[in-house]
C-alpha cells in the first residue's frame, strides 16, 4: 500500500475530534511514465466501460497517451480550448453529458476542470477519476469546488474522486508558473491553518488537531524543497504532487476547506470576482493566493506583536458592504444577515484569548522565510508581479472578510482595538 492510502486508511474512522473522518477516495497512483495504465486502473477500480473524458487542449496534450490507454472504454470528449476559469455553465455543460447515463468521468488537467467534474459528479452521483497534469493545486481530492456563478465565485460541497493519477514524468514537465502557482497556494495552507485554530478558541468551532498536522506537515514538507520546484525532475514532482494530496485530503476529512484556506484564499477570491466585472480574465489562482499569503503572513505577525488588545461589539456597516460588493450584494447580504458570524463572540472572551491567538500566530514561519521560500520555487510575491493595483488588493483586504460566512483573525478585526494596527 503506497503512503498515500496508507494515510487514507489511518485516518478513516472516528477520531477524538468527534468527526468520523471518511473519503471516497478508493486508489491513489503517482508513478513515473503510468499514462499508458490508466485504463488498468480504472477497470481494477471498478469504473463503467462508458467514460466522458473532460480535458482542455493543454492539458489533453500534456497527457500524450491517454486516449490509446483508454482504447477498452467507449470514450466520449469533452475538451474546452484553454479553461481558465469554473463557471457553472461548464458544470451544467458536464452534467448534461452525464445525466441519465450509466458513465464515469475522466478529468484530465488541473484547478478547473477538476473543479466542473467534483461538482458535476457530485450532483448526478457519477465515478470520478482525476488524471493530473501539473502541480498547480491542492484541489485534486478536495470536498469543495469554487465556482463563479453570475460574478460571485463560492465554493460549493463538491465530492472528493474516487481515483487519482498522477505521472511523475508529466507533472515534472508541467511549465514553470504551474508549478510555482501550485507552491503559492500550498504556502497559503499556514494563514488557512492559523485562521481555523483560531476560530476554535475563539468560537469552539470544529478542529481535528490530526487532520491540521497533517497539512501542516505536508506545507512544511514543501517549504522546504522550494529550490527543487522548477526542476524537471520527476521524484521531486511526485513529492510536490503527494503534498498537494495530503491537504485536499485533509479537506476531504472535515467535509469543508478549512484545513487548506483562510482569509488569504478569500482576498484571491475577491480580486477574481472583481476583475470578472471587468471582464478581465484572473491570473492562475496560486499567484493571487501566494502574494496575499505573504500580505497575510505580515498581518498576522503584526497583530501579534500586541500583547494585549481592547475588544468591542462589531459595528458592522453593512450599507457600505453592499454598496462595494454592487452586483453582489444579494449573495453578501445573505452571509451577514439577519446576524453575522461574530454575534456570537463576547468581547471579553476576545480579550481573555488574546494570548492564546498570539501563541498561535508565533508558530508560524516568519514571512521573510516564506517569502525567500516562494522566490527560490519561481512564484510571484508583489502586487507588480501579479499586476494587481494598490487600491484594487486594499479594497479587497478591506471588504472580503464579508464574502464568506467564516472567523479569520481578519474578519475578527471589526471588533478588535490595537495599540500597532496590523494594517499599518
């Protein structure tokens, strides 16, 4: 049993945590040169002999082979130009093909037409197999699928696939921003980590202490190869691909992303949500979530460097909220009324934790380590480097704490008082 399933098996079950941690995950296959398996694989997993292969033609041509390995499964493509971007038309496009229909689905790529195939499989109860392409993201064995509908992106429950595969040799060739965007979003698991304990002690919100060292460790794993990550070399590929596993894994677990996203996740969020008004195509999603990762690494640091904190009841400006989010207000409304996810948090239990959050800020990697780490794998780290406007990232730092119904240290800066203001 290789030590990804081996990990599954561990973990499933109940935990001390009061979850009964489960996947549908049944066969994860990371090896060098196994493209021409992949029917082998399917068939011993006990997938249909109908297959919607769902690719685009980059990542179809990245995985030469794959059609030949499938030549015992009647095949039928779906295969998009260069898909950039989750909408919910392609996921109302997949389920269209699928609906009805005794047939499993293959995604060949990353990030989004993986994103399309959890959803889609997950609403007409369909196998799943993700054949990955590059290191990009930590969405191959994620619960939920982020997907903009009508110019609000939300993640929406999703499933986990049944099968996983990934070819060193594939995944080592993948083209440089891939891999360093997938690097960036994996350095994001610590703010996501740190936002999720916090929330815990604060408001006693679920938190697996097992599934959290899991993710901590896979980051830590990866931090520390960061001056391997852009060369083609296929063991360091795979090492990159399992610690990309092991966090959407971790997700899987608690049925929700908090063990790989926090408020950095929803600054990118926002900043694609605002450039798609614009009609302005985002940037890979692990660059927009690398540059606020470090944002939010400094932010973090900040706010701890006070030792003591004043709190208040929320005074929320909700008129303003709305006004800023215009098209997507309605979404936004519903999240923050009739009450917010900080009714519920007394001041003075703000305050009397104060030093308990602090202590978990302190765990964290300094951001200059990050920062050096993220520069070594090829990422980009400034506002410039993502040709993002000063005022576009402030106001998204500003107002995305409201777009999601989740505690971050960043949402709980409405009640909070500093003597050094984190956002100085």
């Amino acid at each position: 049993m290789n030590q990804i399933l081996q990990i599954i098996k561990d973990f499933e079950g109940p935990c001390y945590c009061g979850h009964t941690h489960q996947t549908t995950i049944k066969d994860v296959v990371i090896d060098y040169n196994i493209v021409s398996k992949a029917g082998e694989i399917l068939s011993r997993n006990g997938f249909c002999k109908n297959l919607l292969l769902v690719a685009d033609k980059n990542t179809l041509r990245a995985a030469d082979g794959i059609l030949d390995a499938l030549k015992d499964f009647t095949v039928k493509q779906k295969i998009y130009d260069n898909l950039r971007l989750a909408t919910m038309t392609e996921v109302e496009e997949i389920e269209d093909l699928i609906k009805g229909k005794e047939i499993a689905v293959i995604s060949v790529g990353t990030g989004s037409l993986n994103d399309i195939c959890r959803l889609a499989c997950a609403r007409q109860s369909k196998p799943l197999c993700i054949f990955a392409t590059a290191p990009s993201m930590d969405g191959f064995a994620s619960y939920s699928a982020p997907i903009v509908k009508d110019g609000f992106k939300k993640s929406y429950p999703a499933k986990s696939p049944e099968v996983i595969i990934g070819d060193t040799k594939i995944l080592a060739a993948a083209p440089g921003n891939l891999k360093a965007a997938g690097f960036g979003d994996m350095m994001a698991k610590y703010v996501g980590l740190a936002d999720w304990k916090i929330s815990s002690i604060v408001s006693g919100e679920d938190y697996c202490e097992m599934v959290a060292a899991l993710t901590r460790t896979a980051a830590d794993n990866l931090l520390d190869m960061a001056d391997r990550v852009q060369k083609n070399d296929p063991d360091v590929a795979g090492e990159i691909f399992s610690s990309l596993l092991l966090t959407g894994i971790g997700m899987s677990f608690m049925q929700n992303s908090r063990p790989a996203s926090g408020s950095e996740h929803v600054i990118a969020h926002l900043i694609e949500c605002l450039e798609l008004r614009k009609n302005k195509l985002p940037n890979l999603h692990g660059e927009d979530v690398g540059v606020a990762t470090l944002y939010m690494l400094n932010y973090l640091q900040k706010a701890a460097q006070n030792r003591v904190i004043s709190a208040h009841k929320e005074q929320l400006d909700l008129d303003d909220i709305l006004r800023f989010y215009g098209n997507m207000a309605a979404q936004v409304k519903e999240y923050n009324t009739p009450t917010t996810i900080l009714d519920g948090i007394a001041p003075q239990t703000l305050e009397e934790k104060w030093q308990d959050i602090r202590d978990v800020i302190l765990e964290l990697p300094k951001p200059e380590k990050v920062l050096a780490a993220m520069r070594a794998a090829g990422c980009k780290t400034t506002l410039e480097d993502i040709k993002k406007p000063k005022k576009l990232f402030s106001d998204a730092v500003r107002y995305s704490p409201y777009m999601r119904r989740r505690l971050t240290l960043l949402r709980l800066s409405d009640m909070i008082e500093y003597k050094d203001s984190p956002l100085k």
